[in-house]
C-alpha cells in the first residue's frame, strides 16, 4: 500500500490530548483542542505534525510513522516559542550606516535622538534589529545557527563592530515556554564557538504562557 498524507487532524482527535500533560493544557486553555496542524513535514515513512495556538507561542510536535496501512501516532514533544535576533545598541551611528555595511535590511531600527508618534520626547539610544525565520515552526537553535551562519557570510560585520557608535551587540532570544512545560534553551558547543567567534552576547529570555 503506498504511504499516504499524514492525518490532518485536531489536537483533540489525537491519543496526546489524553496524556497529563495535555489534558491540563487543554483544561487551562481549550482553545487547544480544536487546533489543527499548522505545519507538516513528511520524510518517508515518518512525519511531523506541529500544532500552535496563536503566532510566536510555544508549539506540539506529534511525531508519526507509517506502518505499511496506518499512520500510527508516536511521541509529542513540547517546544518553546522563539523570537530570535541580532541586536544592536547605537549611539552616534546612523541605522542606515550599519544597514549598508551588513547589506542587510533590519527588521526594526532607530536612531538615538528619535522621536515618534507613540513616544514621548527623545530615544536615548538607537538601535538596529535583524530577526531571523520569523513565525515558522523552528527551534531556538535553529533560529540562532541560522543567524550566526548569516553574519559570517557577511563580509562587513566586523567594520560594523569597529564603529565607535555600536556601544552592545548580542542575539537576543526571547523565549515563551508551556506552563506546564517550560523547556528551554541548550546549545552545542559549534553555535557558542560561533557566537564568540563573532563577539556576540546572549541575552534570554523565558516566559511562562
């Protein structure tokens, strides 16, 4: 029999919803139970199913395997929410000055001495903000090994460091992890050579949802 798609199913309909740990999560917020897969990886005879409540929160992957009829459902991990990128603290450097060293567009920048519509009086320091694979179902460390592997391929990250202006430059990873499950955040020893190697700081943060 030919492997088929792996069901499509709402978190309620799966055997998981039964386990402690979701049938509390679906007791605290039931919105969960009616959730369907947001996103799907099929490899062969195994697959991946993930679920998620609202963008940027924690999400479950359901993992599947075929077994010659069926798709048979297997574990469920719980993981946290990542909100993964660069950021840099300015002083007397325009945004624009390290958008065109990077040639690379931020996702968020201002100067110091800024003012807008929804602040009162003047920013006391700029900054330039560079987000990495935003709202897709990744891990924490895969955002930052994508970010890390970005800014070797950039040959002017280092004049960018070299300005006197860029007074902190560090990854931030805020995190939003499951009540029930916080999780958090482990890297292997590659990424934090990376992060040194690139004179970057970590700064992270975890929530609770």
């Amino acid at each position: 029999m030919p492997v088929v798609a792996p069901p499509h199913l709402p978190l309620l309909r799966l055997r998981c919803s039964r386990s402690d740990l979701l049938r509390s999560l679906l007791e605290r917020q039931p919105a969960w139970g009616h959730v369907a897969p947001g996103h799907t990886q099929q490899h062969g005879e195994h697959a991946v199913s993930s679920y998620r409540l609202q963008p940027e929160s924690f999400f479950l992957q359901v993992q599947w395997r075929w077994t010659g009829e069926r798709w048979d459902e297997r574990d469920v991990a719980v993981v946290p929410g990542a909100t993964v990128a660069l950021r840099l603290v300015l002083d007397d450097v325009a945004p624009e000055r390290v958008t065109a060293l990077l040639d690379l567009p931020p996702t968020r920048a201002f100067a110091k001495g800024d003012s807008g519509p929804h602040r009162r009086g003047v920013r006391d320091e700029g900054l330039w903000i560079h987000e990495v694979l935003p709202h897709g179902f990744h891990w924490a460390e895969e955002k930052i090994g994508e970010l890390t592997g970005l800014l070797r391929a950039r040959s002017g990250w280092r004049a960018v460091l070299s300005q006197p202006g860029v007074t902190w430059a560090g990854v931030t990873v805020q995190l939003r992890g499951c009540l029930e499950r916080l999780g958090g955040l482990s890297l292997e020893s590659r990424l934090l050579e990376d992060l040194v190697g690139l004179s970057l700081q970590l700064d992270v943060a975890l929530v609770a949802e």
